[in-house]
C-alpha cells in the first residue's frame, strides 16, 4: 500500500527507544522513495507538542480506520 502526506496511521509496534507504543496515532509528514520505501511520521502529545518524529518502514504501521 502505498501512503501520503498527512495520512493519520496507527503504529503497530513498540517503539521503546522512543516511547512509542502500539496503537499510538501519528501523521505521515514526508514520504521516501529511495533506498528504500520509507515514512516520516510525527507523533503528538494531547496538547499537539510533538513527542517523537521518525523515519518508519510500512510494516510498522497502518491507516488509521
């Protein structure tokens, strides 16, 4: 499946190194072709401050439903 820019997804992993849990929602903010099929996705806090941002593989996530 192929993603977009501001697409809302839902991790499907831990991601400890950067307390990211499974479940957590993030929005897709940049999108990578080459070497590899890659995302950038940043994760909020309730009061939108950003958490975490980091490049994720497609396997590590999923659209938000």
């Amino acid at each position: 499946m192929t993603y977009s820019i501001f697409d809302v997804v839902v991790l499907t992993q831990d991601i400890p190194r950067e307390g990211l849990r499974a479940g957590m929602q993030g929005a897709i903010i940049e999108v990578y072709s080459l070497p590899v099929e890659g995302y950038e996705v940043e994760f909020c806090d309730a009061e939108g401050r950003t958490v975490a941002q980091l490049a994720l593989s497609p396997d590590q996530f999923q659209l938000e439903k």
